[in-house]
C-alpha cells in the first residue's frame, strides 16, 4: 500500500499566511467611535449627493438642491448622528430677480461605519422624506445638475 507523502511545515505556514492575508485584505474598515466623536473634515459621495464636512458642520450638494448642516456632526458610539441644517429646492433655469429660494428646515440623520455612511434627510417643516442615501469617504459624487 502506498504511504501519502508527508506534509511539510512550511507548506502549511505558506498556506495559513496566504489565507490570513486574505482575511486581512477583504476586512471592512469599521470605525471606532466613541461617544461624543465628531466626524472629521472629509468629503464623501455617492449616487446624486455630495456631502462636505467641516468642523463646524457641513454642505451637501444634490441634482437639483443644496442644503447645509449648521453644527458639528458628532456621533454616538455606534456611528450615528442626527443634525439640524436647511434643505433648498433649485430648478432647471436661471433665477428670476428677486426670487426667494425654496429653503427647508432640515433634520439630517445617519449612521457612519468605517469610510460609508447611510444619510437621510427630511423637511422638518412638512415631514417631507427627501431621501436616503449612501456615501462613502473621500469618493467623488455622481451628480447631475439641473439646467
């Protein structure tokens, strides 16, 4: 009978480190947060939305709106926020002379986890849903503009 040829150690440690760097490379960065940490100066983008962050809160920049998160988004220690800001309407067009722009209160909620974040934002004066989207750190937006 024929005797199966003997594994060698250093096959075996080629093989754990081969599959512990894959482990490693495919991880999803996770975030450790604190309660009362601020999200950082960084941009981050998605599908139609753009959000730029500063210490002293934020811009977003949609297809066919803009809005401005006016304090410091600070998170809890799972990640998530909730920040009061303006939401206006644009339109296709140029503006009239003297037009007011259709400007919302605004409530901005979401959740960060490593380099994505889930936004939604909702009128507060009409409970109007704008929408929920996601965005990731430090990735341009995919935005058209409305003419």
């Amino acid at each position: 009978m024929a005797r199966p040829a003997p594994v060698h150690a250093s096959m075996m440690l080629i093989a754990f480190c081969a599959a512990l760097g894959a482990a490693v490379a495919c991880r999803t960065p996770t975030m450790d947060v604190s309660e009362g940490d601020r999200l950082a100066s960084s941009i981050w983008g998605g599908d139609r939305i753009q959000l730029n962050v500063e210490s002293s809160g934020a811009t977003t920049e949609y297809d066919c709106a803009h809005g401005t998160i006016d304090q410091p988004i600070d998170l809890d220690a799972k990640g998530r926020f909730s920040a009061a800001g303006t939401h206006v309407f644009e339109h296709g067009g140029p503006i009239r002379e003297g037009e007011k722009p259709n400007t919302h209160p605004a409530r901005y909620t979401g959740q960060v986890d490593g380099g994505a974040m889930s936004l939604t934002v909702t009128l507060t004066d009409s409970g109007q849903d704008v929408g929920t989207f996601a965005l990731k750190r430090d990735v341009s937006p995919r935005l058209h503009k409305c003419l």
